[in-house]
C-alpha cells in the first residue's frame, strides 16, 4: 500500500488550537483534554502527542468525553473517527451531530502495538495475549507464531492493567508503549501490528469554533448532511464539487434511527468554506440537501502531505 513507506511528520499541535489552547488557560479554562479508554489507551497517547502541556482526563465512553467538553469539564476532546485497517470507528458519526461541538483539529496516530507482561515473564512463559478485540486481529500473524491464545478485553490499555493486576506470568497484553509504563510492565516484542501502516485519525474538539483563515496553508472542511428524497439528489448535490475542482477526501454513508429510508452522509473536502470554489460548491449541495450542518474547518494535519507525496511512487 502507499502510506507503507510514509514517515510520520514532527508531532505538533494545530496552530489554531495552540493558540486557543494558550488563549482559553489565560481565561481560566480548564487545561484538560477527555478521552475515551483507561490510562494508557492510544487515545491518551494522541492527547501527550498534539497537547502535552494539557491534562489527560481518562472517560469510560465516547458519550462521557464529549459531554465533558459540553459541560465545561474539559477543553478539548481527542476522539478516534477512523483506523487504516479497522475502518470507522463505531457510534462516533452518530454521536458528532448531537454533540453540539466543533472540529478544531486533526491528528493521525501511528498505531505501534506492543506485547506486553509482568518484568519476571519472558515469551516461553506466557501462553495467552489480552487485548482488545481490533488490537488482537491486527496481531494475529504475531500471535500464531507465538503460539498464543488471544483473550478479547474491553480495552488495550485496561488489558495491560489486568496482566499488572493479575501477578500471572503466563499472561501478556497487547498495549501501548505508554500503557507498558503506566502500570510497570516489560515489553517482550515491540511492534507486533501485522501492518505497518495501522494509522488511526482522531479529531480535536470543542465547545467553540476556534475559526481557521482561509488563505493560509491546507484546510479541511468535515460537514454532515442528507439530499432532498427526488431522483438523482446525491448525484446532483455533488456535482458541485467535480464543476468546481474540491477534492473530497472522505464519503460516508449511514442509516439515521435504525431505518432505511433516511441516509445520512459525513464527507471531508479539501479547502476552506470561504474559498470561492468550495463556497460554490456548498452553495450547490445545500439546495439539494433537506439538512446540512458543518463540523468544522481546520488545518490539515501535516500526514495528509506525506502520504501524497508517497502516492508518487506507486
């Protein structure tokens, strides 16, 4: 695959969400960052990664870690939307919309997955691997040749707290680098993930629009919406943006209240809605829309760069 070959830019934080960041401690904000998963989870390490001066306020779901934000408990949310060999994250394009939070950033992940046991365990002393149920079918090459018996848990980083809590050296997790420090145990092998490329896209929010100029550097623009029931509506609503040169990065669809009549789509597009092409071009798609809501305009994280740039080579 392309982005094989992709190595990940410097981690930095958005520049509008720096800013932000800075603007909303001088106002007393609470300097917090929620994410879903137990302490360790790659949701915490996305959240050191884009906002390492912020605090990691560990939530028990999605729900919980955008409400956080809703109610003033946390500055930002740091919440998974898409994996490169797991796909979309569920629950979370139904979430988004009754959120009432905004897009503020992105940030992709390289997902290292490492096994993981007790400092007096070693590879012929374990004999089963807990993880969560993704984790383990990305290291399901590793965990044959090991000899190992996958044991599914609820969380990567709660697995690694459970090996801890254990005292059990026949027992291995599959967690992060960080999830390994946290609750003192020893890596056995490093980097067990089948595929290399495992990149997972998470999305900054908050309660705030933190507004992104057009004008300066690589925007992406996320916004929701459902085509009026006539024939062709999908087809004619995204005309717009072939006539008017927007590139778009991501379509999905999904059923709205458990029923098969009404379809939602969530889309990313390349460029800042004030843009004259893309503003054609959602001028365009909301008259054949009976609903459109932005989610956010945002600087482009530095990846989607490199992973052109590999395309080239293919």
């Amino acid at each position: 695959m392309a982005d094989r070959n992709v190595k990940s830019p410097a981690v930095a934080a958005p520049a509008p969400v720096k800013r932000a960041a800075a603007a909303g401690r001088r106002r007393g904000a609470p300097s917090r960052v929620a994410y879903q998963g137990e302490p360790g989870a790659n949701s915490h390490l996305a959240c050191r990664e884009v906002l390492p001066d912020f605090e990691a306020a560990a939530c028990a779901t999605f729900e919980d870690a955008l409400a956080a934000v809703k109610g003033g408990e946390a500055r930002y949310a740091m919440i998974p939307i898409e994996n490169s060999v797991a796909g979309r994250v569920a629950d979370i394009h139904h979430l988004l919309p009754n959120a009432g939070l905004h897009i503020v950033g992105e940030h992709f992940l390289r997902v290292r997955h490492q096994l993981m046991a007790l400092p007096a365990a070693t590879l012929v002393t374990v004999k089963k691997a807990l993880s969560h149920t993704q984790a383990l079918g990305q290291c399901r090459n590793t965990l044959r040749k090991l000899g190992l018996i996958p044991v599914p848990e609820a969380d990567t980083a709660g697995s690694a707290r459970i090996v801890a809590e254990a005292n059990d050296p026949t027992l291995a997790a599959i967690a992060s680098s960080l999830a390994c420090e946290i609750y003192g145990l020893k890596i056995l092998m490093r980097d067990i993930e089948d595929e290399k490329h495992n990149t997972t896209r998470f999305v900054v929010l908050s309660a705030a629009p933190e507004n992104t100029v057009a004008g300066h550097g690589a925007v992406v623009t996320t916004f929701l919406f459902r085509v009026r029931n006539v024939p062709a509506a999908l087809y004619k609503a995204m005309g717009g943006f072939a006539t008017n040169g927007v590139n778009m990065t991501k379509l999905e669809s999904y059923q709205l209240n458990g029923k098969f009549v009404a379809t939602m789509f969530f889309a990313d597009v390349e460029g800042h809605p004030d843009d004259p092409p893309l503003a054609r071009a959602l001028e365009e798609l909301k008259f054949f829309c009976s609903h459109y809501d932005l989610l956010g305009a945002y600087k482009a994280s530095p990846y989607r760069a490199a992973a052109r740039g590999s395309e080239g080579g293919c």
